[in-house]
C-alpha cells in the first residue's frame, strides 16, 4: 500500500513542479503581449499549484505509518486534499465566469500576437500531457486526489480554448463571442467541481464505495469453501484504499480452529483484491439449513463405497424437508488410488456438510471431519 502512495505522491511533486514553470511562463508572455486573457490564465495556473501542492501533501501524509491515535492509518489525508483541490476547481469556474462576463463589454488591445499564439499552444500541449499523466496515475493508484487535479487540468484545456478564442478575439477586434463561449465552459467547470467534492465528501463519511465493487466481494467470498452466506458486508473508503467488515457464517460442525481458517481465507482474498487495504471479518454459525451429499451408482442406488461411486446426490435439506438439488460426478472415481481423498476434496469445495455413507476410507473420514464435514453412516 506504501508503494501507491509512494507512487501517487511522486506523479504529484512531478504536476506541481511542471504547472509551477508553465505558470511564470504564462506570466512573462502575458506581460509581453499586454494580453489580460494570458494573464487570467497565468493565475489560474498558479491557483493549480495550491491543490495539486495538497494532493502533494496529503499523500505524503497518507503514507505515515499506523498509530495508537491512527489505528487505520492516515489514508484520510489524501480525501481531505481531494476535496480542497475540489473548492479549488469551483474557485477556477468562478474566476472563468467572471472573466467571461466581463469580456461581453470590454475589448482588448495586444501586441506580439506570434508569441501569445504559441504561448498558447504550448500550455494547451502541456495541459494535456499532465491531464494524461494525472488519468492514469489516478487510476493506476485509485487517488481521489489525482483524479480531482486530472479533471481540474482538463477543465484547463477548455480555459485555454477559451483564452486562444479570447486572444483572436482580441486580435480581429471581435466582442461578445469571447464571453460567451466562456460562460458555457465555465459552466462545464462547475460540474467538474461538483463530481470531485462529492465523492471526496463520500469518502470522508465511509461511503462512496462502488455497488460494483461490493458485488465483486460478496461473489469472492462466497466462492470460498465452507462459507454458507454473507450476513452483511459494509465497506468504507479510506484515502485510495477500502476498509472491509463482513460477516459470514460456516458450517455450525465447525471447530473454533476451523471457523478461524476459513475467517483467514475470506480476509487473505479480500485484501489481495485490488484496493482493500485490510478487512476484518465476524463469524457465526450457521443454522438451518444444510447441504447434504450420498454416494450413489449409475442407476442411483447408494454406492457401497465411498471414493468409487460415480456420483453424488447432493440434498438442500431444512428440518424434516429433503429436497434433490444436483446430481455430480465424482472427479476421484476412475483414480487408481487415493479416489476417497479426492472425492473428499471435491465435496469440501462445494460446501457439503454432511456425507451419508455406506463405507468410507479412513483417510477419506480424516479429510472431510477435518474440515467440519459430518460423515453419517447409512
């Protein structure tokens, strides 16, 4: 987890170094040219370096260690720096508008026009590039706090549209039209905004977790043997990462060492999910309910021995009431040894807990108790 954040604050030091050279030079070519659209846009990009500066910050935050204070870790400091780079894009759609309105009544007079034009340019190329960079940094370490300052940036490459119009405009002595291609754009900054506060505000009060993402959990722990349901599953955004809490509950013939294996797996798959930072998982038993496999033939008589039927009727049963759910063959039937351990296996992966049975090997017995199957002889 370290390493995201390592990474995260890395691609932030490089934007705030780059947005803070792009910024002077937008401020010498503004004095040049006598351009107040240049000159909007150089303050603009030195208001960029305040929230990227704390995307900087928060993620380097993030990474210190977990305390007594801090039992989950500073990740939280990377949302808090999403969310000032938030106001900070509101701030920018402010600033645009204002400008914007202003240019409906005000007509400018610039000088250097060759120099302004590539002045341009080459913040809209430089723009893009830290847009692209930003993108797939926040995706590849799930910053919210990149990703605020990717789409800040974007919504750069719109003002800068804005300020070419608005510096031709200027040239061929055009009004209105410069303003009012402004307040649209400004318009599409306030959404911008919008988006990024809200998941930042999300995240600080432990939602803003994906259904998908929660749906991707429930299938991989269910997938793991011997866990018979999900109880509840809450999951909370910290920072890049999620913190899970769930609770499942296993076969009630399990032993306290048993439970706490299974409770093991349902941890060690979530955290090797991407994003999850750790998760701490509750286990009860389960009641009602239980599946129940018998050995049978071809013709579906009982099979005498255990590891050589080819198949296995497999019962959902609930008090009194047995009902046929599948009928399997058996993987361990044609081995020419260890056909009851094999068979055992298969029966555990499929969450049996109870086998009815005829005769059994000994080994087979040890495998399927050991993991809390009931063997019932008929």
């Amino acid at each position: 987890m370290t390493d995201v954040l390592r990474d995260g604050e890395t691609v932030a030091r490089n934007v705030t170094i780059v947005t803070f050279f792009l910024a002077v030079a937008k401020l010498v070519v503004a004095l040049v040219t006598n351009s107040v659209a240049i000159l909007a846009d150089a303050f603009h990009s030195f208001s960029d370096l305040i929230p990227i500066g704390a995307a900087w910050l928060g993620l380097k935050i993030a990474q210190r260690p977990k305390s007594e204070e801090f039992p989950y870790g500073y990740y939280k400091a990377e949302n808090l720096a999403a969310l000032f780079a938030s106001l900070f894009i509101f701030l920018l759609g402010f600033e645009i508008l204002r400008e914007s309105v202003s240019r409906l009544f005000v007509l400018e007079t610039v000088r250097n026009d060759a120099v302004g034009i590539a002045m341009i340019i080459t913040a809209f190329l430089v723009s893009f590039g830290l847009y692209k960079y930003q993108f797939v940094a926040a995706k590849r370490t799930n910053s919210q706090a990149l990703m605020a300052n990717a789409l800040e940036t974007r919504m750069d490459l719109l003002s800068t549209t804005l300020v070419l119009f608005g510096f031709l405009f200027a040239i061929f002595k055009i009004p209105y039209a410069e303003g009012i291609v402004g307040i649209i754009l400004s318009i599409f900054v306030f959404y911008a905004g919008y988006e990024s506060a809200k998941d930042s505000i999300l995240a600080l009060m432990d939602a803003g977790v994906p259904k998908d993402d929660l749906d991707e959990m429930r299938k991989a722990v269910l997938n793991i043997p011997r866990v018979k349901s999900i109880r509840s599953l809450y999951a909370r955004r910290s920072g890049p990462f999620i913190v899970v809490e769930v609770t499942i509950t296993v076969p009630a013939g399990l032993d306290v060492s048993q439970a706490h294996e299974v409770a093991d797996k349902v941890e060690e798959v979530l955290v090797g999910m991407n994003k999850v930072d750790h998760a701490v998982v509750h286990i009860e038993p389960e009641k009602g309910e239980k599946l129940v496999a018998r050995p049978v033939n071809e013709d579906g008589s009982v099979a005498k021995v255990f590891g050589s039927a080819p198949y296995f009727e497999v019962y959902r049963v609930s008090g009194k009431t047995r009902k046929l759910v599948e009928k399997v063959k058996n993987p361990g039937h044609k081995l020419s040894k260890k056909r009851g351990v094999k068979a055992a296996l298969f029966l555990i992966e499929k969450g049996i807990d109870e086998v009815e049975v005829s005769n059994i090997g000994d080994d087979s017995r040890e495998v399927l108790e050991s993991a809390g199957v009931k063997v019932k002889s008929l």
